[in-house]
C-alpha cells in the first residue's frame, strides 16, 4: 500500500534522517496508545489443566487508558516506558512523554 498523502515522501525522508541520526540535545521519541481497556475477566489459552470459565456478560470492574513512548536511540535496552491513566487528555500526554 502507499500512503495518498502528496507530502508522504518528503515526511518518511525526514523519518528516515531521524532515525538514522540523533538531533544533537533533542530525543527522537515513538508514541503509541492503547483505547479505553476494560477492567474484567478474558479468556484466552493457558497452561492449566482445567481453564476458567469466563461469563459472556460481565459487570466491568473500571477502565483505564495506556500510553507508550520510548526514545529510538536507546531501544537497544528495551526501555518501554508504559503508563496508565484513568483518563487521556493532553495533560497525559505530556505527563508520558516529560519522563522519557
């Protein structure tokens, strides 16, 4: 697939010059999310002998938000930084993204 987008090329160049080349005092920073995630039981395989039942209708326990970032300079040790939150707004964001 390629993008529509008529500035695409020029976007993943810079991308790719990001990448390839730290900014001198500047992080290159990957930033992900994750939607609202429902707090209750899911099922799924195991290692048991016997797996739990899991009722088609639950009550939901709570939702929560995540979100990801880690700078792609340093992935090499596999530092993910993941945070939950019970609500996502700006303030979030930058919250994540002041720690890296």
């Amino acid at each position: 697939m390629e993008s529509k987008d008529p500035k695409f090329h020029d976007k993943k160049k810079r991308i790719d010059e990001l990448r390839a080349k730290r900014p001198r005092k500047g992080k290159v920073v990957s930033f992900d999310e994750k939607g609202t995630i429902a707090v209750k039981h899911y099922g799924g395989k195991m290692y048991a002998e016997k797996a739990p039942k899991v009722e088609a209708k639950q009550n939901v326990r709570g939702v929560f938000e995540m979100l990801c970032a880690y700078d792609i300079h340093t992935i090499h040790t596999h530092e993910v930084m993941c945070e939950f939150y019970n609500h996502k707004s700006h303030v979030e964001v930058a919250d994540i993204l002041t720690n890296i």
